[in-house]
C-alpha cells in the first residue's frame, strides 16, 4: 500500500497526542508539529519540481546575439543577449521587457538555445540566492507578438520571496493608453494595456499583455502620460525545491486602434496551449487552458471532440455514446454521457480509465463497451477501450473549459475524486486540545497526505488550521453516485467541502508555536494576570486586541488593552478557552500559543490613533537622523511596499478563487491575507517608533 500511514504510525501519533494533550505537557518539550503543506494534486499546491522535465528548451541549437526576427504584422523582434528587445521597429523600444530581481539585471549570456524550429530562444541560468533564472523568448512570426516566459527555480530547502521587475524604456512616452476594460486608463482589475505617443507619432503602438483575466497573479503595471518608463511588479513567491513561472507577451502595431483590437481578440491561456504542460502549470499569471484535474490533464478543444489513440494518431469528430458502463473497485456504474468532460489511460493496454466528470469528479475503471466516434462525413467507428489513449470532450457552455468543484469531494491517494452526499455527521479529531467533533460545514479541507507521516490537517472555511488525527479505523461516505464506500484514512488523501470563504478580518486570532493558526473569539470572560508586583489584575477578554505569550518563561504573557494599556505578568491559568468561528471550541494549554490578535485591526486602530493624537510645534529644526537609523528606516519601507504588494495578490487570489468557485484556494487566501496584514502592522508600528 502506497499510503504514508500505516497502522502503527498511526498509533505513535495518537499516543504523542495523548501526552501533549495532558496538564503535565512540559513547556520546554521538542515541538513535535510541522507547519503542514498541501503535495501533489492538492489544490494548495503551487510549481512544478525544480528542474521538471519539460520547461527547458531542449535542443543542440544556438544563437549568438543580437537574436533578430521580424513578424507578419509589421514588428520587428531585435533580442539581446540578456533577453530585452533592442528597439524593435521604428524605435517602438529603446530597451524593452528588461528583468531585474532584487533591483539587480538579468545577467548577460553570449549565447542562447535555440528551439528546433528557430521561434524560440532561451537565456540562463542566472542565480540570485539559491533561485535559477531562466528566459525564454519566442516569436510568433504569424500572430505579430513575442512572448516571454521567465523560469524560477528553488533549488533550496527553504521558500524565496523575490521582488521581481519587468523594465521597459519606450520609444515614445504613454500618451495615449487604451486598456483591456476599453477605458484610457489601467485600473488594478485590467489585464493588459496598449500605449502609444501622441497623435501621428512615427514610432508604433505597443501592446502589453501581463496576465490572463482569471489567473491567480498579476503584475502591477505603473505607467505615466509623461513619462516612457513603463514598470510590471511582481512579489513573487518560489516555494522550496519547486519551480514558477511568469509570462509576458508584447505586440508591435501600427496606432493605438490596432492595438486596442490586438488586446481585444487575445486569448492569453490559448496562447500558451502549445508550451509543454509541465511548464503551462507553473505559470503563475496566464489561467492554464487545459483540463487538468487531481494532476490529470486532457486535451479540449473548441471545434469539437478530440480522441487520440494509442498510436499517436488524433481523430476528431463527435462521440456519440449516450452513455458508458464503467466497472469500478465500489460496483458498476452506469455515466451519462452529459456528465463526462474526458476519460484517459494511465496504465498500460487495458480497457482501465480515468474518467473525469462534472463537479470534478474522477472515477476510475474499466469500459465495458467501445468509444464511438461519429466523423464530419456520418461515418461512425467503434473505438474499443484498449486502444483509446485520451478522450476530449468539446469545449461549450454545457461543459465550459474549467471545471468548479460543487460537492463534497473524497479524494483518493490512487487519484479518484469522488462526491460525496452533503449530509455528513461530525468527524472525530484528535489534537493537542482533546478530541474536537468536526462539523463538514465548518470545514473548506482536511489534508491526510502529509511530508513523511505527518499529522493530519484540518483546514476550515475562515482559514484556521489544525494539526490532529483522524481516529477511526475506517471511514464510511455515502456517494452521490450511489454506493456507499468504507475507506481507511490512510487511503484518503484529501476531503474537500466547498462552501463559501469566511471573511477573518473582524475574527481573533491566535497563532500557534507549530505553525497553525486559529481564527474566532476567546470563549473567556476574564483573565488574571499577576504583575511583577505580586497583584492580581483582571482583565476582560473583550476588552483585549493582542497578547504575547513568551518563549522563555513559562505562562509570561504581555496583554495589549483597545485603550492601548499594557499588562504584563503570569496567568493565572495553564489554558485559555477559544471558539473557532464557525467550528470548535478548543481549550489552548498557553504553552502552544505565541500570540493572540484580538477583532480589532491593530493597523487601523495605530492609525487612528497617530491621527488623533495633538500636534506640537518644535521651536528649533529636529536633528538629522543617524546614518543607521535612517538605513533601517528604507530597509522597514521597502518591507512595507514589498508586503503592500504581497497582500494585493493574496486579496486578488482570494476574489478569482471565489468568482471561480474555488472555496479551498479562497481561505487558503484568506488566510494568508491576515497573516500578511499582522506582519504589515507591526512593520507600520517599527516604523512609528523610529520616526
């Protein structure tokens, strides 16, 4: 069995949970969580394997520089070895689509690899800490652009945030500006843009295209009507020992109109349909076209039906079955056609597939009659199973191109996604806490395949998370599709439950020494801390914005009132009583607690208060700050800006996952959004006091 539990593992970790849960827990004990991240198929995964196949040119070829190709459309494409386009035509660029890292410059290569066909050059590595940089650069001679697709690989055991910049000096400044809502001016929610100088100017209109309208990351575009610098930002994140991209695509046109209408019929996914699919799924700003589900991808299209055989050779036409027979490990099912979006083969030459169905299902098993394929002429063939490599269904509105999971999802570790009746009672929890009754309506995810038999992980809908065990042996589901299945959690590799996100924002949240956090409302009333002077001081939880418990003295904790009052000393009490909202109550032994955040916004009451505090007028001009002062004081505004622009693309990551119906990826979001904002907070606050 392939699972990372088995049985005694499983009973180590119930054993470990029953010490940690008990009063005489020591404070000093090795820490025995992991902060717990999704792997593989999990929709909280994000990058390819550095180094995956398939996101590198292969080929022999070479090219010196400069790399020059002109296009149908009138561009001309003059690349230079450190993958910025020279001029282009007419002085459309004076140096265009430059990429720095960290405000350094992508570093000069004097010779790039070709693609077979010639369209296509890639420049690189270059390190930059222990991420490699690679560029790639193709020219679609026929659709008159040039596409950039810049690779960042994390070769090392920890995750890189790295402030990543595209730089272009225009041949004529951004007078006139058209953007891809129609409006002349770009907004945060725009996709790309066109720019042009004034009226009559010689030199071409240029399109920018830095994103697709739903994907999860967009450059931050800055332009000026008088100014010809024009700057996308990114704060890219590059997890450990994983690979992300970024794509970029320019297009030279003659006026601002024409390349208005450019930006208008682009399709940023459908250009990108043609790249190898391990390197489509790292990119981080372009939607991925391809019907990719729990790590299963199947080719579509649009014009109708795509079977591929065994053989290699591709048929299309219409598949005409109304219905497939599939013998499954839980009984026969009966699956109306309208229902499948595509089927596929993994295993060797057999009637075996993967079916992958509305809802993003997938189930698997055995066809027991042909596929029939209806070509353009009426001629029908009958497919038999074994031959059929992969079956794609046309793209329409009855089965659109991204699949929104609706049910409750069981996702197994052999790659099935089956759903679930919503019904469902709660689950037994074991954690550090005691046993927790876990409500499905509560839950957005409970992670089971976790790095190297790691804890299970309870993920709920306002974006805590929770490190315990799922306890029974066995685990019962009723299938929407009919069966009910008995199943072993260490056969699960995920549950899925989507329903809406939770706004955490106006919730408590305390976080937790492995890593977790929970969000909801302390369940006390009052809690007594011990001064140094030997009082007792009672303080009312509803009254407290923030609490810090220390690391180094068991029980010390430092209150924060909303008047802004400070009380430190012992707590009287070895555990504090808190209710996720909307899930458990969980009694919080203080020695897993590093801090607690109460409702109140500590940015905004700071704020509040730095604006209504009175002024003073200073008779004399006040000192010159220290040189080192002054240093720190850029390295905390550089923080801020680089964590302002961080919490833009986790917040816009939260509204596409819900306009998608993506509930998991919405509080993974969410959740990240807080964190984000406590860390901006304090920046804020270590700025204030070195003013």
């Amino acid at each position: 069995m392939m699972g990372l539990f088995d049985r005694r593992k499983r009973l180590a970790w119930v054993s470990a949970l029953a010490v940690l849960g008990c009063a005489g827990l020591g404070y000093g004990q090795t820490r025995v969580f992991e902060r717990l991240a999704a792997l593989g198929g999990s929709p909280f995964g994000a990058g390819a394997s550095a180094s995956a196949e398939g996101i590198h040119i292969q080929s022999d070829r070479q090219t010196n520089f400069s790399w020059t190709m002109p296009d149908s459309k009138g561009g001309r494409w003059d690349i230079y070895n450190d993958g910025r386009v020279s001029n282009g035509i007419n002085n459309a660029y004076d140096s265009g689509m430059q990429l720095q890292v960290n405000s350094q410059p992508f570093q000069n290569s004097n010779v790039g690899r070709l693609s077979k066909d010639g369209n296509e050059v890639e420049i690189g590595p270059w390190r930059v800490g222990n991420v490699s940089i690679s560029r790639r650069i193709f020219i679609n001679a026929q659709g008159g652009y040039c596409r950039w697709i810049d690779i960042f690989e994390n070769t090392s055991d920890a995750a890189a945030k790295l402030p990543v910049r595209y730089y272009s000096n225009m041949g004529d400044s951004s007078q006139q500006v058209v953007a891809s809502s129609g409006a002349a001016a770009v907004t945060e929610k725009d996709w790309a843009a066109a720019t042009w100088g004034p009226n009559g100017s010689s030199r071409p209109a240029v399109a920018h295209v830095f994103a697709s309208p739903h994907a999860a990351v967009r450059p931050r575009i800055t332009l000026s009507p008088n100014d010809d610098n024009i700057y996308l930002d990114v704060a890219l994140d590059v997890p450990s020992h994983k690979a992300v991209a970024l794509c970029v695509f320019e297009a030279q046109r003659p006026s601002l109109a024409v390349a208005g209408e450019f930006i208008k019929g682009f399709k940023p996914s459908d250009e990108i349909r043609g790249l190898p699919a391990a390197l489509r799924r790292i990119i981080l700003n372009i939607a991925d076209p391809g019907l990719l589900v729990g790590g299963i991808e199947i080719r579509r299209e649009e014009a109708g039906e795509l079977v591929v055989l065994r053989n290699g050779d591709e048929m299309r036409g219409t598949v005409a079955n109304d219905k497939f027979a599939l013998k499954t490990a839980y009984g026969a099912m009966e699956l109306p056609a309208g229902k499948v979006f595509g089927m596929i083969s993994l295993s060797g030459e057999s009637a075996r597939m993967h079916l992958v169905l509305e809802g993003g299902q997938v189930l698997a098993g055995e066809l027991a009659d042909p596929i029939v394929l209806r070509l353009q002429g009426g001629t029908e063939l009958k497919l038999p199973a074994g031959g059929v490599r992969q079956v794609g269904y046309r793209i329409s509105p009855q089965k659109p191109e991204q699949l929104a999971v609706t049910d409750p999802l069981l996702v197994l570790r052999a790659g099935e996604r089956l759903a679930l009746e919503p019904a469902g009672g709660p689950m037994s929890f074991l954690t550090p806490f005691g046993t927790l009754a876990l409500s499905p309506g509560d839950l957005a995810a409970i992670n089971l395949d976790m790095p190297s038999g790691a804890l299970h992980q309870a993920l709920f809908r306002n974006g805590s998370a929770l490190a315990g065990l799922l306890t029974e042996q066995k685990l019962s589901f009723k299938l929407k599709l009919g069966p009910t299945l008995q199943v072993a959690p260490e056969n699960l590799s995920q549950m899925l439950f989507p329903a809406a996100a939770i706004e955490n924002t106006k919730l408590a949240c305390v976080n937790l020494r492995n890593g977790d956090a929970l969000y909801g409302q302390l369940a006390d009333k009052r809690w007594t801390v011990k001064n140094e002077f030997g009082n007792d001081v009672e303080v009312a939880c509803d009254e407290i914005r923030a609490a810090e418990f220390s690391s180094e003295a068991f029980g010390q904790v430092k209150v924060t009132l909303e008047n802004g009052s400070q009380i430190g000393g012992r707590l009287a009490s070895d555990y504090v009583n808190f209710k996720i909202e909307p899930g458990p109550a969980v009694k919080l032994f203080i020695g897993h607690a590093t801090s607690l955040s109460g409702a109140a916004n500590p940015a905004a009451t700071a704020a509040t208060t730095t604006a209504s505090a009175p002024t003073t007028t200073r008779a004399v001009p006040a000192a010159a700050p220290a040189p080192e002062i002054q240093l720190r004081r850029q390295k905390l505004q550089q923080e801020i800006a680089e964590l302002e622009n961080q919490l833009e693309s986790l917040q816009r990551q939260h509204e596409i996952a819900l306009q998608n119906g993506k509930p998991v990826e919405a509080v993974e979001a969410q959740a990240a959004s807080r964190a984000m904002m406590d860390r901006l907070a304090k920046a804020h606050q270590m700025l204030k006091e070195i003013q």
